[in-house]
C-alpha cells in the first residue's frame, strides 16, 4: 500500500515551517540549532518522498549524504556553541552579534 | 669609375671621426684634434673634387635611391644622394670652411683641456651632418639632418654649459628652432601625403599636376622652417643669443653653415614656392624685414659678435629676400630674372658664408687677444694685430658692397632684382627701400665695429693687455692661416662670375640664364643707377663711422644722450623686446597655462577618481548597518525573499 | 632547425619556472644571478625567434594549439604576428635590463625578482596568445606582481598608489571581459552553437555582427584598453603609480604594460568589431589628441621628474592611439612602431629618474642643477633619452611620430595642426627640464660632494637601450620589416565596413 506523495509532502512542509519558525523566533541558541535540523529532516523526507515516487534511488543515496554532512555539521555547531558559550556565558541568540559591521 | 660614386663617402668621413672621437678622444694626447682634422679634411679633399666634377661636367649625380624604410603599400621612405650645382656650391662652402673652423679650432680651443674633446666631437657630429643635409635627395633626408645640426647647434652653444647663459641660450635655440621645424614639419606632411615622396625632382616634376593649394601651404609652411633655421623675423632671436657658444661654433654653425641651410631649404622648395605669388612676396617680405630690422640692432650692438651676429641675421634676410623676389618673379612669367634672383641669393650665401666666416674668426682672435667681447674696451688693436685687422678690414669692405670685393656684386644683384619686380608689384619697392637702407646701415656698423675695434685709443681692455706684457705675437699659425684665406676668398670669390660661363650658369633655376662677359657685366652693373645708389649708401655708411667712430667729429655719445635717440638706442638694445615677448609667451602664456592645467589635472579629474572611490566607500558605511549580526534576521529575510520569488514564479506562470 | 622547439611555450615556461625557482632562492646574491638567468633565456629565444620569423607572411606563426577546457572552447593557443614579435621582443628585453637595473635592491631581493619574472609572463602571455580567455588570464596574472612591486618596494605613498593602480585597471580589465564575453556569446550563435574562444574563430565572423552590437561591445573593449593605455580622462593612475613605483617596476610599466592596452586595441577590438571601430573612430581620435598635447603640456608644469616623464608617456600612448584611428596602412603601422620605440625610449628615461633618485636623493627638478659637471655618464644617457623622446631623427621615436602625422593628415586634413604642436612642446618640455637638471652651476640644495655617476649595473642597462635606440633610429626597416606586412589584414578588415 503507498502513501500518497501529497501527505508526505504536506508532513515534510509542516515540519519546514515549524524549524524556520523555530529558527526565526526561538531566542535559544540550542534550540535554534534543532530547528535547522527539522529543516533539514524535511528536506530529507522530500529527497525520500521523490525517489519512491519516481521510483530512482539517487534521492535516497543524496538523503544519506544529507544526513552525514548534517551530523557533521552539528558537530562543528555545537563545538562553536561551546566555546561561544564559554566566553560570552549566554545561549540567548540576541546576545550574540559578534559578525555585525 | 668616376669620384662621384664615393660621394656618400663625404658625410662618413666626419662621422666616422665623430664616432673615433667620441669613444677614443680621450685616450688621445691631443684629445682627437688630429683626427677631426684628418676626418673633416678628407671629407673636404672628396667634397671640392665632387662639386668640381659635377660643376664642370654639369652632370647632375642622383644616384638610385635605396629605401630606407617600407611604412606601407603606398609609403615608403627613402635615401639617396643628389648633387646638383645648388648642392655642389653648398658642399665647397661647407666643407672649406669646416677644415679651415677645425684647424682654426686646434689653436683656439687648446686651453680648454680635456674638454676639447667633447668639443671635437661635436664638431666633427655637425660637419659630418651638414655635409649630408646639403647631399640629400629628398626633403625627408633633408630633414632627419636639419634636426641633427640643430641638435649639434644646441650642444655648441651650450659648450661651456655650467654658465647659466650658455645653458639659457641653448635652451631658446633649440626651441626657438624648433618651432619653425614644427612648420617645416606640417610642410612635409603636405607634400609626403599629396606625392607620396619626398623626393625633390619627382615633387618638382609633379608640381602642375598636384593640387595648387596644398601646394601653396607647403610651401608656406616649409619656409616656416627656414624662418626658425636661418634666424628670420619673427624668430630670429636665439641667434643673438647662441654667441655664448665658442667663437669658432659661431663662424661655423651660426654664420657660415647651419643658418645658411634655411636658405638652401628654401632654394630647394624654390619651385614649390614659386607655385603662389602669395607665398612668394611673403617670402620676400620675410627677408627684407629681417634684413631691415637687424640691421638696425647692429647699430648699437656694445659686443664685437653681437655685431656679427645681427649682421648674419641681417644678410640672411638678404638671401631670402633674394630666394622670394625670385620665386615671385618666376610665378609671373619672368623666368630669366628669377632665374637671376635666386642665383644672386645663392651667391651671397657663398660669399657671405666666407666673409662672415672670417668675420667671426678674427672676432675669435680679437677675443683671444684681448679677453673681453666688449668693444668698447677695444680699440687700438691695429697696432699689435695687423694679420687680424687688415683680413677683417678686407671682409668689412666686402660685406659693405664696395665695388670689386664680393659681398657688391651678389647684394647689387639682390637690389636690382628686387627693384625689377617693383614693376609687376608695388610692394617690393618698399622691399627696394629697406634693402638700400640695410645696405646704408651694414656699412655703418661694420666699420663702426672696425674702428672701435682696431682704431682710436686703446681700450680698457687693450692697456691691461700691454701692460701685463701682452702676447707677443697675435695668435698662432693656425689661427692666422684661416683668417688669410677666408680673407682672400671674401675678396676673390667674386671671381667665380667670370670662370667659365660663369656663377649664374651654374646655379640657376633650369638653365633659364644667359652667360655675359667681364666687359658685359661691368657695363651693365655701372650704367644702372641702382649700382650708383647702392655704392653711394655704402660709401655713406662708411664715412659716418670714419667721422663718428675713428675722426670722433661726430659723438656718439651725445646723439644717443636724451629724447627719441635714446629711447630709441635703448629699444634696439632691448632688440625689440623680442626676448620679453618670447619669455611671455613661453612663461607666462604656455607654462602659466600648463600650471593651470596641473591644478585642474588634480582637482578635477584626478578629483572625480578619488571621489568615486569616496563615494563608494561613504555609501558602503550606510549599506553595511543593515548587517546586524543577528543572525534570526537575516534568516528572517531569506525566508521572506524565498517565500518573494516562490510566489512571483507563480504569479508568472499563472499570468502565462 | 626550430620547427620541432615549441619556442613560444618555452617563452612563457622559463619566467614561469624562473619565478619559482628565484622565489625559494634565499641568498640574495643567489636569487639575482638565478633571476638574471631566467630572463636571458627568453631573451634569447626571442632573439631567436626574431631570426626565425618569416617576415612577409602574413599569418601568425610558431602557432601551437592545445584544448584546455574544451566543453567552453578554451584553448591553450599561442602565436605571433609581425605586430606581437616586436612586442615579445622588447618585453624580453626590458624585464632582463631591468633585473640587471635592480642589482642594488636588497629588501627580500628574491621575491622582488621572483615578481618580475611573474610580470615577464604575463606580458608575454599578452603578447601571445590567440584566445580571448587565454588572453585575459594572462592580462590580469600582469596586475597582481605590479601591485606587489608597488606596495613593497614603492616610495612613500605606495599603498595609495598601489591600490589606485589596481582598482582602476581592474575594473577597466572586468568591462574588457564583459565585452569578450558577449563577443563570445554572439559569434557562438553565428557559428550554429559552437562556442569559442579562439580569436581566428571569432575574427571570422566578427564582420557579420549587427552594427549596434558591434558599437556596444567596442565601447566596453576599447574602455578597457583606453584605461591600460591610458588615455585622457583615465590617466590618472598612471603618474601616482610611477612616482611610488620602484624603478624597474616603473621601466616595466611604462615599457610593458602600457603596451598591452594599445595592443589589445589593434589585436581585440579592431579585428573583432570593424564596424564598432569605425563607430568610435572620432571618439579615439579626439581622446587621442586630447592625450597628446594634455599629456604634453602637463609634462611642463611637473616638478618631480618622474611624474614628467609619466605624463610624457600619457603624450606618446597618444600618438599610438591617433596613428590607429586613422584606419590608415602607415597609421597603424607606425602606432605599432611608436608602442616599440616608446618601449625602449621610456626605459632608459625611468631609469635615468631611478639613477636621480639613487644619486642625488632627490627627483625634484628645481633641486637639482649642474649635474652634468658631476655625472657626465648619466648626462649623456640622459639626453640620448630626452632626446630620443623629443623624436629627434635617427633615434627611433622620430619615423614613428613623423608617419603617424602623414596618416593624420591622410586622414583628417588640417585637424593635424592640434597633435602637432605637442612637438614643439615636448621639445620645450625636455630641453627646460635638462637645462635645469644638468646644466648651469652646480646645485647647492642637495649635497653634490660625494656625487658619483652611474655604476656598472645602471650604465649597462642604458647602455644597451641607447644602442638599440641609435640602432633602430638609423635602420628602422629591422622593425618595420615584422610590422608592416602584418597590418595589411587589419586594413583590410576595417576597409571592408
């Protein structure tokens, strides 16, 4: 029995938007950092979502290597978020403008 | 084998000692004297055997050009060699006076040193270029040498360079020449795009079928370079001014050679000028003005090569006169009385090239003499130099117009003419009128010059000779032997009128001439009363200097002492506040404008660059506080910008 | 016996490996000598090659071919016509003279020496290449050594200048490079969609290009080349750049660099875009005038030689510019001939400043005075210079600016009268400013006791310059021979419009 692609889709939208939102208005850093990870799982599922429909596995091979390079990624994020936290003794987001002009 | 094939030979020899000079003369005990003498008197031995080969057999040589340089299918520029009477007289005049100047320089250079050699190379560089100035066969070649004597003047008179005045005149040579090499210049683009060449005859066997006009201008514009060569009015103040230069540069290069090559462009570009009757009487007019006006400078002249100096000016502007009076008469149909006038020109080329050459290496002995260019401590100098005083006595009188020495016969002849075309033109009576008053002025100040020179109480600078032993003898052989010849020649070489068939046989326009006897001539020239004028304007001048400057019945003094004489003393000393307008125009008008220039340069657009980049660097200062730091906004604006493009994609497709 | 030698890839390996080499070369005295070397290899094979060169045959020779990024038509495409020999040849020249010229640098002597190789393959590169990408690397690889030249070893405003030069010449290179592109582009749809970079191919087609695109694209080319050159309005890089330069880096600039933007014009844009040309011909030609005489009159009013000198060359590139736009055989010819003999003449005169400046400690005209009673060496290199650069005849300036003046006149009539007054004023220019400089009593400004002239690696250098500028003063036809009959085409191309 298949799902249908539209429910999925629908599924990986939602949980676009809640990361986005939670990327746009969460003012914890670490929570910040979770919502791009829901971002990226919505994306993952759409690759998935596509290759079963189109019936190509290359969406499920690019979703694995999402993935990895996600874990990779956080791991470089949270050794940032670290030693940030280590100086500036906050995860308050708005605190932290270090890039500005 | 004919010696005219080594011809090309004639400028190389000096050159080829320029270069032996230049690189060795300092290794030399003599400091290459020999060699400059060796190097100019082969070039001499070749030239005299050459022009008497070409004069005799009246073969013109032209030789096949070779091509110098391919600039395109259609030019090409070219050099080669082209001996005809004109270029032949210019080669013995040429060449005779540089051995006997570099002989004469052997003597009255020794005391300068090392530095003689630098002198001698010099020497040697402008010889070896004049020479080919005077060989070439195209108005280009022509013109490669024009510049390269007049880089040679310029190094000359600035010989003795740390003197600011040496330094300053060089300076206004070079440029003031310069700028009648700028017309000379415009000329020959003139001719180069309308025949393609440059070469005399193919121009002067084209002149009917090219187009009249341009024609004009080039010949306009090509006596622009004279003007500047030859010292002629309105440029002809750096020529007073290069007697900085060593007495033997004067005679050589700003007397007897160089300054001569503007009247020998203008014999070249005769045919062309005689085109247009405007740019005929233009040229004439030129010449009787210079002449005029630089006689008149003569007058008051305070040093002995001043006086030379405007006089050279003065008798140029005779020559030009000459080459102008006959163009125009040609341009009228008088072939055989142009044909005269440009001969005569030419002929007081010669014989003003051999008295004037004198004239300066006597100055030269004078100077040596005595020490001081000033010709009021002069005077008395009869006595201890008789070589010197009777040679130049001889040239004066020649240079006057007395009957019998050279300088009467070519000037007369200039007259004449110039009062034969009053017929067609009324202009040139006034031309007439200007050259029998200059004939009247060059008499005056010649023997004003002699007498303060040689004659009356010895001078300031005459006593401290004497009394500190003086020199024993004048000058050495060296220097003397020069001056006789020179001498002889300024009285003799009007002589060639009567070899053969005779100068203007020889040296004419086209073989428009017709040959006269000794008998002939004298009785043409003295039952004109022209002759009698000009002999009576001579003998006048003369006499005012006897009574004025050796009798003292008249003072000098007294007449230059208040109202328009003086005013009018100091305005010729001022020459006419020439030299202030040339500064006014060279400072304040050009540098002034390129100062201005400079500010603008800097201000304006060097502004506008810098300002850009301000600009540029002011607006990022604004744009760069929309980066917060936060990063939440600039998520937020991503997504808004993501969200922008995903609905206006489907508002396209929808509106598709 | 060079057929089988890929001379022209051996020009550009020797520089390239040279620079390498010299880089990690640490003793001074070592990196000179490994420098010096470098560079006379190319001189050599120039020379060579100037031997080998078949005069009058028309197309490039020595072409080698090689695809490099095939899928965009990029090609690694080199060959040299009558225009670019002369050009390799004097670049070879100028960058050994000036390596010996720079014998006294001592501040990281390897790396400066190591960038004027860099410089050495770039400009050949230029001179090279026969494909407009190939082209471009190698234009802007030429920037990056100049910039270093200037703001390490340059004067006291260097990083101004330096930064100036850059900005200004790079953006000039960015609408070149948009203009290639869009030729590019177009002579890709002309050719059925295959797309290349290669001049011949491009060349080809280039005389069907709509005339409104031809005008455009010209525009942003000849923007780009008019900034290299430079020409009036876009010439104020050039003075600030060569007053902080060092003195071989000047010699290279003015020598070199200049060069590229006037042969980008006659070997890009003309061939490319004959009708573009002939669009913007009255606009080359009034900025080429405005250059001349601007340039020349502005030469007067300096104080600092140096800076007279650069905007003598402001002068000069104008005469090149003037001789192309007449669209004339002996125009273009002699602009040709200009850019080779204002390479040599300007040499000598950067490093107549550099010797001021090392000497007397000063290039400041109204400071100095006399010179030539101290250094009579440097006195005569300076005024074969001056003179050599005033065009005077038999020195190799004077058939250049004499034929660029007959093909104005050719081509414009009367309007010569204004670009010929520039004669009379760099005349006036020079000759004021060696009065002042070299003649007179010694100065007193400056301290003239331990004055000494010129040393062996400064007259060497000079010496050899004023050889080749009598030399080819007196026989210009040794390159007039390579230039003329390669012009020929050109003509042809713009006649065609």
């Amino acid at each position: 029995m298949n799902i249908p692609l539209e429910y999925i889709l629908v599924l990986s939208s939602s949980l676009f938007v809640i990361g986005a939102a939670g990327v746009i208005l969460k003012k914890n850093i670490i929570v910040v950092l979770m919502s791009i990870e829901i971002m990226l799982n919505a994306a993952n599922i759409n690759l998935v979502a596509f290759s079963t429909y189109y019936g190509d596995t290359t969406g499920q091979v690019f979703a694995l290597f999402s993935i990895g390079v996600a874990a990779a990624e956080v791991a470089v994020a949270l050794a940032i978020l670290l030693n940030l936290n280590k100086q500036k003794k906050t995860v308050d987001i708005d605190e932290i403008n270090l890039l500005r002009w | 084998m004919s010696i005219l094939e080594y011809a090309w030979l004639i400028p190389v020899l000096p050159l080829l000692a320029f270069v032996i000079v230049g690189f060795l003369g300092g290794k030399m005990k003599d400091n290459g004297a020999i060699v400059a003498v060796i190097g100019v008197g082969g070039a001499m031995v070749l030239a005299l055997w050459t022009a008497f080969e070409v004069l005799t057999t009246g073969v013109v040589y032209k030789p096949e050009s070779m091509e110098w340089v391919v600039l395109s299918s259609d030019y090409s520029m070219e050099m080669g060699v082209y001996i005809d009477s004109v270029a032949a007289m210019m080669l013995i005049v040429v060449s005779f006076i540089a051995f006997l100047v570099v002989v004469y320089s052997t003597a009255y250079m020794h005391d300068q040193g090392k530095r003689q050699r630098r002198y001698f190379t010099e020497i040697c560089l402008f010889v070896g270029v004049m020479l080919g100035l005077v060989l070439a066969n195209n108005f280009l070649q022509m013109f490669i040498f024009w510049e390269l004597v007049g880089l040679c003047s310029y190094l000359l008179i600035g010989f003795w360079f740390e003197r600011p005045a040496a330094a300053r005149a060089a300076k206004k040579a070079f440029l003031v020449t310069r700028v009648g090499d700028v017309m000379l210049m415009i000329g020959l683009f003139l001719l180069f795009t309308e025949f393609h060449s440059l070469n005399y005859e193919l121009i002067w066997g084209n002149l009917t079928t090219a187009d009249q006009t341009t024609l004009a201008f080039a010949g306009f514009f090509l006596f622009g370079g004279a003007i500047g060569k030859s010292a002629q009015f309105p440029l002809h103040d750096w020529l007073p001014d290069a007697m900085e230069g060593p007495t033997t540069v004067s005679a050589l290069i700003h007397a007897a050679t160089m300054v001569n090559a503007g009247v020998y462009l203008t014999a070249r570009a005769f045919p062309i000028i005689a085109t247009s009757a405007d740019v005929s009487l233009f040229v004439a007019a030129i010449g009787g003005i210079t002449a005029f006006i630089a006689a008149t400078m003569a007058l008051c002249a305070p040093k002995i090569k001043g006086v030379l100096a405007y006089s050279t000016v003065s008798q140029l502007g005779y020559m030009i006169l000459a080459l102008g009076t006959g163009a125009f008469l040609w341009n009228q149909g008088h072939h055989e009385a142009g044909s005269l006038a440009f001969g005569a020109g030419l002929f007081h080329l010669m014989n003003h090239a051999f008295f004037k050459g004198q004239l300066f290496l006597g100055a030269g002995s004078v100077i040596h003499y005595v020490g001081t260019e000033e010709l009021s401590k002069m005077g008395g100098l009869g006595k201890y130099m008789k070589v010197t005083s009777i040679t130049m006595l001889i040239s004066c009188i020649s240079i006057a117009g007395i009957p019998f020495f050279s300088g009467f016969w070519s000037k007369d002849e200039i007259l004449a003419m110039t009062f034969e075309a009053t017929d067609v033109n009324l202009w040139f009576l006034l031309l007439w009128i200007m050259g029998v008053a200059t004939a009247f002025m060059t008499a005056f100040y010649m023997f004003r010059m002699w007498f303060m020179a040689f004659k009356g109480e010895p001078g300031e600078g005459t006593k401290h000779v004497i009394e500190h032993g003086g020199h024993h003898h004048e000058a050495p052989i060296a220097m003397l032997l020069p001056l006789v010849i020179l001498a002889a020649l300024a009285f003799g070489s009007w002589l060639s009128l009567f070899i053969g068939d005779g100068f203007y046989s020889v040296i004419n326009v086209e073989g428009e001439f017709h040959a006269l006897s000794i008998i002939e001539r004298l009785e043409e020239v003295f039952s004109s009363p022209l002759t009698w004028v000009s002999i009576a304007m001579a003998g006048g001048g003369i006499a005012l200097a006897y009574y004025t400057f050796n009798k003292r019945r008249i003072s000098a003094e007294n007449v230059v002492s208040k109202g328009f004489p003086k005013a009018m003393r100091q305005l010729l000393l001022d020459r006419y506040k020439f030299p202030v307008a040339y500064d006014k125009i060279g400072y304040v008008g050009v540098y002034g404008f390129s100062l201005l220039l400079d500010k603008f340069d800097r201000y304006v657009i060097d502004g506008i660059v810098n300002g850009i980049s301000k600009f540029l660097i002011k607006a990022g200062g604004v744009v760069r506080k929309s980066q917060t730091g936060f990063v939440q906004n600039y998520t937020t604006l991503l997504l808004l910008g993501v969200s922008l493009i995903i609905v206006l994609l489907y508002v396209v497709g929808a509106l598709r | 016996m060079l057929e089988n030698i890929p001379i022209l890839s051996l020009l550009l390996l020797f520089p390239l490996v040279g620079a390498l080499v010299t880089f990690f070369v640490k003793d001074q005295k070592k990196a000179k000598i490994t420098a010096l070397v470098f560079s006379a290899i190319p001189l050599i094979l120039s020379l060579l090659m100037l031997t080998e060169y078949v005069q009058n045959y028309g197309p490039y020779q020595f072409e080698e071919t090689y695809s490099w990024i095939g899928s965009l038509g990029i090609q690694y495409m080199l060959g040299v016509d009558g225009i670019s020999v002369p050009m390799v040849f004097l670049s070879t020249l100028l960058v050994f003279l000036a390596i010996i010229f720079s014998w006294d640098i001592d501040h990281r002597t390897n790396q400066y020496m190591a960038l004027l190789l860099v410089l050495e393959l770039g400009v050949l590169g230029v001179f090279m290449s026969l494909d407009y990408f190939l082209f471009y690397i190698f234009w802007e690889v030429v920037l990056i050594p100049m910039y270093f030249l200037i703001s390490v070893w340059g004067g006291p405003r260097k990083s101004y200048a330096a930064i100036k030069f850059f900005i200004y010449t790079h953006i000039a290179s960015l609408v070149m490079l948009l203009g290639i592109f869009a030729l590019y582009f177009e002579a890709g749809s002309y050719n059925g969609g295959n797309y290349s970079f290669s001049m011949e191919v491009i060349n080809s087609v280039s005389p069907m290009f709509g005339a409104t695109f031809q005008a455009i694209v010209f525009g942003a080319l000849f923007f780009g080349f008019a900034v290299k050159m430079p020409m009036f309005p876009f010439h104020t890089w050039l003075p600030d750049a060569h007053v902080e330069a060092p003195t071989a880096g000047s010699v290279l600039l003015a020598g070199l660099l200049l060069k590229m933007g006037s042969y980008g014009i006659i070997r890009v844009a003309f061939p490319a875009l004959p009708s573009g040309a002939q669009d913007w011909q009255w606009v080359m030609v009034v900025l080429a005038i405005a250059s001349i005489v601007y340039g020349a009159v502005m030469c007067l009013a300096q104080k600092d030689l140096k800076k007279m000198v650069a905007y003598s060359s402001i002068s000069h590139m104008g005469i090149v510019l003037l001789g192309f736009a007449t669209f004339t055989e002996i125009g273009i010819a002699a602009g040709v001939f200009q850019m080779f003999s204002h390479g040599l003449i300007t040499a000598v005169l950067f490093m107549m400043c550099g010797i001021m400046q090392h000497k007397a400690g000063t290039r400041n005209i109204p400071r100095l005075g006399g010179l030539a009673a101290k250094m009579p060496y440097a006195a005569a290199f300076m005024m074969i210079g001056f003179m050599a650069s005033l065009g005077l005849p038999g020195m190799v300036g004077f058939v250049a600016e004499f034929s660029v003046f007959t093909a104005t006149y050719d081509a414009f009539g009367w309007l010569l009268l204004i670009p010929v007054i520039s004669v009379a004023i760099t005349a006036a220019y020079y000759i004021w400013a060696m009065q002042r400089v070299l003649f007179g009593p010694v100065t007193t400004e400056i301290d003239t006791a331990h004055l000494h002239d010129v040393n062996w690696y400064e007259a060497l250098p000079l010496a050899v310059l004023c050889g080749f500028i009598v030399l080819f003063g007196m026989f210009p036809q040794l390159i007039m021979g390579y230039i003329t009959p390669a012009i020929e085409g050109i003509v042809t191309l713009l006649g065609v419009i």
